[in-house]
C-alpha cells in the first residue's frame, strides 16, 4: 500500500463504496457518508470532491467468467453475496453521492 492509497480521499472513496454496497436507501447512505467525513477527517472542505474523483481510480470487480456466470449466481444466492454488475453499481452510486454531498457541504 502506498501512501497514495492510504490518502484521506482514497479512504472516504472507498467508505462511500462500501456504505453503497451495503445500503439501498438513500438517506441511510448519505448518513452514513457524511458522519464517517465528519468522525473521521473533521470535515475539511474539498475532501468529499477529491474522494469522488478518487473513486475512478478504485479496482473495478472482476466479472465472471462466461462459463461460471449461472454457478456463482447460484453461489451468491445461497452466500448473499455481491455480483461484480452490483459492485459496479455501487462504485457507480458512491461517485454520485460524494458528487451531490461535494456540492452540498463544500
């Protein structure tokens, strides 16, 4: 791990992720969001912009190989867990969200 990766901007970016993958509700991840700016850093200005932005260079999920595509649903199903197209999303969503609360909070 680099320095780079371990910025405050790279780990709201990556918090903003995970609050997406775990909750739908909007309200539930902009709440979540904005206490871990606030708990964490203090809510310097300019971070939730930076963490946007620090979301493209995030590791995008691998997606399954065609000739696994059925097992690992079937995988997921019975684990609860993500598939890469939902990790995607929530990649996606977190950029969004940290896009809105940088025009809201600064």
């Amino acid at each position: 791990m680099t320095d780079e990766d371990s910025s405050p901007a790279v780990l709201l970016a990556s918090v903003a992720v995970s609050v997406c993958d775990a909750w739908s509700d909007p309200d539930t991840r902009r709440d979540q969001v904005l206490a871990y700016w606030r708990a964490s850093f203090g809510s310097p200005p300019g971070l939730l912009l930076a963490a946007a932005e620090r979301v493209a260079a995030l590791p995008l999920p691998v997606s399954d190989a065609v000739k696994d595509i059925e097992r690992m649903a079937r995988f997921r199903d019975l684990t609860g867990a993500t598939s890469p197209e939902e990790e995607l999303v929530a990649i996606i969503d977190a950029r969004a969200l940290l896009e809105d609360l940088a025009r809201e909070f600064g």
